[in-house]
C-alpha cells in the first residue's frame, strides 16, 4: 500500500481541465446554430399564428356588420383596413361579396375575406420558414335583413 501514490484532487482536477478546455466551445459551436433555428422559427411561426387571429376577427367583425342593414361594403372594407393597420397588419387586402350588399336578400350569403402577405407583417428582416406565404381568412354569414323588410316593419 506504501507503494502507491495517492494524487491530490486538485491536481487530478486541473490536468483533465487542461484536455478539455476547448470542448465548451466545440459544444457551443453545434448547439449554437439549431438553438437560433429554433428561436427564429418559435418567432416566425408565433406571429403567423396572431396575425392569422387578427385576420380571423377582423373577417367575423366585418361579416356581422355585413348582414345586418344600412351599411355599405366600402364601409365594411375601411373599417377593417382601419382596424388591421391599428393591430400592426398595415397592407391588409379586405374584400366583400356581395358588393352591392342592399341587393342580397335574407338567407343569402355575405363573404367578407382579410388577407395580408406573410413578408409584409413578419417581424425577422427576412423570413426563413414562411417567406412568400399568404395569411387570410373568410367569413360566411346569411344575412339577416333586406331592405324590403326594414321598410315594411317600419310602417
């Protein structure tokens, strides 16, 4: 037992430090660039998913105004462009069908659709996972009331 020869803990420590002292960095170096694709991704994804809510509750808004009466579909639109551009969605596209909306009689559809080009809202310079990619949303709704009817309990 006399013959072996304990080695200090100190000593023991430093020299394996000594062999290793690149390997944080080596790790770092693979583990560095799947950790900014998941971030980036997490961000890209993330902001696809608000704006497409965004571009879903504008779409329901406009829709229920839609069927009721009295209003106009370039009403409709400017009230939704207003709203998305407030909400950070500022080239939105809305459009209406019918156009004419006094000439749709009740039960007939009313289609209101919001959409917006992904690179146009997306947070990152340039997108890696959705560039190119187009959010929407349509509503349909019947509609409630024509004028005939208004006009007729009216009196």
């Amino acid at each position: 037992m006399s013959s072996q020869r304990i080695r200090p803990a100190i000593a023991l420590g430093s020299r394996r430090g000594v062999r290793r002292r690149g390997a944080a960095a080596v790790e770092m170096a693979f583990c560095a660039p799947l950790l900014f694709l998941f971030v980036f991704g997490m961000i890209d994804i993330g902001r696809a998913l608000m704006v497409q809510h965004l571009l879903t509750n504008a779409a329901r808004d406009g829709a229920r105004a839609a069927i009721l009466e009295g209003v106009t579909a370039e009403e409709i639109q400017t009230q939704l462009v207003d709203y998305l551009a407030l909400c950070s969605v500022p080239s939105a596209n809305v459009s209406v069908t019918p156009v004419d909306l006094s000439a749709a009689d009740i039960g007939d559809p009313v289609s209101v659709t919001c959409g917006v080009p992904f690179n146009d809202v997306s947070w990152l310079p340039t997108s890696q996972y959705l560039a190119g990619a187009n959010l929407s949303a349509t509503v349909i709704m019947r509609r409630e009331t024509t004028s005939i009817t208004t006009s007729s309990s009216e009196n």
